[in-house]
C-alpha cells in the first residue's frame, strides 16, 4: 500500500484548507490519520480515526480541525478550519501500527 498526500498550499490565517490522502490498497480496517511537521521541530500528531470512525485530535488543533475517512475510496480527509501561523508544517498522512507515511503536503499559513 501507498499513501499520496495532496491539498496543501499557502493560506491566510483564519483561512481552510482540506487535505486529502489517497491509498492504493485498502485501509479500512486500519487505524489512518495524520502528522505534522514544523521547522526544526518533531514530527507531532495531529488527529486520528478508527475503522468504525471513531476520532481523536491533538489539542491544539480540537474544534478546528476535523477528520474524515472513506473507506470505499480508500481515501481519509482532513478539513482543516480557523488556520492559524502555527499550524504551519508539512502534513503527513500514517497507517498506525505500520511504517506506511504519505509523502508529506505542505501547509502555510501566513498573512
């Protein structure tokens, strides 16, 4: 299975952006989610879904942010609202409990 990350770009603070992750093979029955990645800091988590779409989410992104997952398309979604400067960081789509990662997408908010 591959993971393809997309829907990243430059937007201003207040701003959405919707991230998109595309699987070549199925992920249903898998937890999937996302990270994220800022300069010169640790990869950090973001948010995660269950197969029965159960969700959690880091704190500081709760009530901004929301994930998705469709698990006929193979494809998980993260909506991602009231943008701020630091939410700025490359974006990566996991399967939990493999070594499977998205090739990152690029996040920038900046006014």
């Amino acid at each position: 299975v591959q993971l393809q990350a997309s829907g990243g770009g430059l937007v201003q603070p207040g701003g959405s952006l919707r991230l998109s992750c595309a699987a070549s093979g199925s992920t249903s029955s898998v937890v999937v989610g996302w990270y994220r990645q800022a300069p010169g800091k640790q990869r950090e988590w973001v948010a995660a879904i269950a197969p029965g779409g159960s969700t959690s989410y880091a704190d500081s992104v709760k009530g901004r942010f929301t994930i998705s997952r469709d698990n006929a398309k193979n494809t998980l979604s993260l909506q991602m609202n009231s943008l701020k400067p630091e939410d700025t960081a490359v974006y990566y789509c996991h399967v939990w409990g493999t070594s499977l990662w998205g090739q990152g997408t690029q996040v920038t908010v900046s006014s």
